[in-house]
C-alpha cells in the first residue's frame, strides 16, 4: 500500500529497483517515441537539440527532401530560440531552419515552399502505416493567434487514408470520404481558444494552461491486397500542409486557415500501432503530466497501474498539481516538480 501525501502539489516519491525501459508510462510497443535531447549530448542547454527515438526503430526528423522522408538532414533545433523547459524537461520547436546546413537542399525545394523560413520536417516510421493507431503526445502553442484553427501534424500512410491534426479538427482525406471531426465544437477542450466553449474563461487562461495532452484514436478497414500494402508511414510538421509534398498519399480539402502552421513547443509525441486500452491511455497521460507539469482532471496512475494520486480524495487541491517520481519502465526519473502553468502577463 503507498501512502500519498498531498499538499498543495503531488509529491510522490516511488522507488524501484532498476528495471529496462518498456515504455511511456509502462505501455509497450510503440513504433515512435519520441523526445528532445542535447545533440551532441552535453549538460549545455544552450546548444543544439534533436528529437531522439526510444521506439528501437532510430527515426529521425529530417528536413524536407524531394526524395522522400528517408532522406534529408537531420533537424537540429537551437536552444537559444526554439527549445522550452518544462517542469525541467526540453520541449522542441519544428518552426526553425537550419540554413547553414540545409543550404544545399535549399535549391531542390525552391518551388515546394514559400520561403526557407517554411520548411517541413518529416519523420519516417517504419513499422506502422497508421491504419489502426494511437497517437498521444504533449503540444503547446508558442505564438498568437490560439483562436484560429492551425495544423499540427500531417500523417500519409495507406494511400487515400492520410488526415490532418489540427489545433481543433481532424481533417481526413477527400479520398477516404471520412469527412472533418471538429473535436472541439461542443467542449472546445483542445489546443484552440474558442470563446464562450472553451473551459477557460478568456483567452489569457486559455494560455496559462497552453501545454496539455492530446490521444487519437484511428481504425481503419484491414486491405486485403494481393499485393499486400506498404507499412510504412510519414509525419509532416513545423510547416503548412503543401500539396505538392512529395510524401503525400491523399489530398485534402481545407477549410480556411486550416493550412497554415501552428508554431509550438512539442516536448514528446509517440505512437502505436494499436489501440489502446483505456487503462493503457491513462498510464501513458499520467507519465507525461507528471513529467511535463500539467494537470489531468482524472486521477493519475503509474506504470505498475498504482493509484498516485486521487481525483476523489484530493479535489479540493486539484489545480497545478507537480509530482516527483521514479518509474523505470517509463525511463521517468523526475527529482523535481514545478507546474508549467504560467501566470498573466507572465507568459
């Protein structure tokens, strides 16, 4: 039995012997997991940062190449302007260039984009093409406007299945005939500000708790090609949806604004080929809340399924809860916790 003490934070301090690391939050079998590290790895955080994969695949995020996402160069974000900590953890942004070391790549994609301040970063996943999946990862808006709709991450896999996570919809192929889901139409519980929906009560709230958790969930129709079907797939982001993008598989038909790019600090994001269970679901949000600082309105478990801290019994001091913990099968060693939340007109 753990004994929790709450007081106006979580303070849980959990033990275990060394264990190999299995997984966010315990859950195993990610095909991407992904998170920022120094590059070259150094204590000196005001050098470089790459996102470095822990699924065992080594998935890189690469510049955009015109022959695909396998290649290009290796995205490398400065610390000075695009790297964030939270609750003592890096979050990287995908909205910065590189120039020096993507000047020869410069030339070939001219006619893809608008500028080389707008160059799309794309990760190659080997081993899912994301026709069942569930994606979960930590998203914070860096930039105004957080009222208007703004995309987060483009995923093509099996041709004419692709779809599009924005700040408040999931836009589907015009191929898959699946349509637009306007997530946050009835709670506004998203990664967008909409007034008068949306649980905050203005916009300066809405930006106090700008760094939250977001799940989709995706199933699809098992192919049964004779030929088989690719299982692979590709994630664009840090760049609008361009549909001369040479590893699109579909096309789209956006609604305005819903093209434009949102700029963010993405501090982790992993994905299975799979869904998960509910219980697996609050495990892996309970690993990035603890870890990141921000709140869940559920009770939060750890990778053994342990009940580390109860809604029901602590409501009372619900709000920025922060948490220190050692979860080896999450690779989670958390010395400290402060919230991320942010206060006006400090943000």
């Amino acid at each position: 039995m753990k004994k929790i003490n709450t007081l106006m934070s979580l303070c849980s301090c959990l033990l275990y012997s060394q264990e190999k690391i299995i997984g966010p939050g315990g859950v195993p079998g990610a095909v991407l997991w992904m998170q920022p590290v120094a590059h070259p790895r150094t204590e000196d955080w005001y050098g470089s940062y790459e996102w470095e994969d822990y699924s065992g695949d080594l998935l890189q995020v690469r510049y955009y190449d015109p022959r695909g996402a396998a290649y290009g160069v290796e995205y490398l974000g400065k610390a000075d302007n695009y790297l964030r900590n939270y609750n003592f953890n890096p979050a990287l942004s995908f909205n910065a260039n590189d120039k020096e070391a993507i000047k020869n790549q410069l030339e070939n994609i001219s006619n893809f984009c608008d500028s080389d301040n707008e160059i799309s970063k794309e990760i190659y996943i080997k081993g899912s093409n994301l026709t069942t999946t569930t994606i979960i990862g930590a998203f914070s808006l860096r930039a105004d406007p957080m009222d208007q709709p703004k995309n987060m991450f483009t995923f093509n896999g099996v041709p004419g299945n692709s779809f599009i996570l924005s700040t408040d919809k999931v836009i589907n192929s015009k191929e898959s005939q699946r349509g637009i889901l306007d997530y946050g139409s009835e709670e506004g519980y998203d990664f967008m500000y909409h007034s008068g929906k949306s649980p905050e009560s203005d916009m300066n709230q809405f930006r106090e708790r700008a760094l939250r958790s977001f799940v989709y969930y995706r199933t699809g129709k098992p192919h049964t090609s004779l030929w088989g079907v690719r299982n692979h797939s590709v994630i664009s982001l840090g760049q609008r949806s361009y549909p001369d993008n040479v590893n699109n598989t579909s096309t789209f038909d956006l609604p305005g604004g819903d093209g434009d790019y949102a700029e963010a600090y993405i501090p982790e994001l992993f994905i299975y080929g799979r869904i998960l269970t509910p219980l697996e679901r609050i495990k892996t949000e309970s690993y990035l809340a603890v870890k990141y600082g921000f709140t869940m309105e559920r009770s939060y478990l750890d990778s053994e399924s342990y009940l580390i801290w109860d809604l029901d019994q602590d409501r009372k001091y619900s709000k920025r809860i922060t948490g220190m913990i050692r979860d080896d099968k999450s690779g989670l060693f958390q010395k400290g916790g402060t919230t991320s939340y942010e206060e006006n007109p400090n943000f």
